[in-house]
C-alpha cells in the first residue's frame, strides 16, 4: 500500500488559496458576453425601449453565462481529469488532490448546470469532464459526480436529483470506480447510485432507491428500496 503524502496538510492548504480565488474568477468571466449586451443596449434613448432591451440583455446575458461557465470548466475538467476504470490511494496523496480539484470544478458548474439539463449543453460538459454518454441518453440531473468515472448507455434516462458517485473514502483512503449504466435503463428521480455498480441494460431503478457500492444488477430487472433490492423483471413497456 502506498504511503500517505508528506506535508499533504501544507499542500492542500496552499493549493486552495490559489484554486479558490481562480474558482471565482471563471464566474466573473464566464458573465462577460452579458455585461456586454447589457452596456449597448444601455445606449439606447428612448426610456421603454431601453428598460424592456435591457431586461431581455440580463436575461440572455444569463443564458450566455451559464454556458460559458460549462464551457470553461469543462476545458479544465479535459485537462486534469484521471484517465483510469479503477484507483486506490491514501486520503492524503496526489490523487485525493486530483480528484479535489475536479469535485470543485463541478460545484462551480453546478449553479449553471442546474439549468442546463437535460440539453446537449450539459451532455457537452459531461463528456468534456469524462463521462461516456451514448447516443439517445437523456440525462437530467446535475448530481453526476465524478464524471469520468461514468458510463451511460444508449436511450437510458436519468431522472431529476438522481446522484451518481464514483468515488468513496474508507479506512484505506480514496477509491475510484467506475459506474457502468447500459442501455434502456431508467434511473429514477432521488436515487443515489454508488461506485462500481454495473447496471444491465433495460433495467431500473426506482425513485429514491439507493443502490450500495459495487451492486451488479442484471438485465431487465427491477430495483428500490433503502438498501436497493431486486424487485421484478422489468416488462418491456416499463423498460423502453
């Protein structure tokens, strides 16, 4: 087993005094295109005009935020992301920093992608971040986390507030591992999905249900519940 990180406290400290500041200033110009609009339509005389241009200004001023945000955090997120299925270090090492950097990538995203699923915008900055998103996915939730540890197959849906993580933290330190979703899968509303799950495809998963790390659901199947447990097969209305 690796050995923890030397001044990893020192480390983690000085690198989010420099991310920290450089999180907020992505924000500050990712609002650019709006102040923009919002400054020529300033110009206008006319008093009614004026105010109804610049109410339309903020609000696609707004829109244009939001997409350049996701944008630019998906940029970073091309960069920096890990290229691996599966990762195991101590809490304090380099890839508990790696993986620190992406999280606050993606909270710094979550304000804009909260208005921006389901659209191919935000499937544009999941798959900049590392997800793997096959043709038809329909995904409606933000709370995707570690992107790049997820996989989703064709014409699967992922409902409103379903959370995904590809990571956990144990006695041993940090463990990544990938989320493999095939296809034609429903991932109810509320559910939470944990690492190294493998979903088969046409299968689901009930709203609120929450699936424990590592579960391997078959095809065609059912699951809910607080731990999730098989409930059915799934007919084939309920799985298309």
């Amino acid at each position: 087993m690796a050995k923890p990180m030397k001044f990893f406290g020192f480390i983690q400290m000085f690198l989010s005094v420099l991310v920290l500041p450089f999180g907020f200033l992505i924000w500050g110009v990712s609002a650019i295109p709006g102040i923009w609009m919002f400054q020529e339509v300033s110009e206008i005389t006319d008093p009614l005009t004026r105010l109804f241009a610049q109410g339309a200004a903020i609000g696609i001023g707004l829109l244009a935020w939001c997409i350049v945000d996701l944008l630019i955090l998906g940029f970073f997120g091309l960069i920096l992301r890990p290229r691996t299925s599966s990762a195991q270090a101590p809490t304090q090492s380099w890839l508990t920093l790696r993986w620190g950097f992406m999280s606050l990538f993606h909270r710094l995203a979550l304000p804009s992608l909260q208005w921006m699923v389901p659209s191919f915008v935000g499937n544009i900055y999941y798959s900049m971040m590392g997800m793997k998103i096959r043709n038809g996915a329909q995904i409606n939730s933000p709370n995707i986390n570690d992107a790049y540890m997820i996989e989703v197959g064709s014409k699967t849906v992922i409902g409103g507030g379903a959370a995904i993580n590809g990571h956990l933290f144990e006695k041993d330190g940090i463990h990544l591992a990938k989320v493999i979703i095939g296809s034609n899968c429903v991932i109810g509303s509320g559910s939470f999905i944990a690492p190294g799950c493998i979903i088969g495809d046409r299968a689901v998963i009930a709203s609120r249900a929450v699936l424990p790390k590592f579960t391997i659901i078959p095809q065609g199947e059912i699951w809910g519940g607080i731990p999730a447990r098989r409930i059915r097969e799934a007919s084939s209305n309920e799985s298309e």
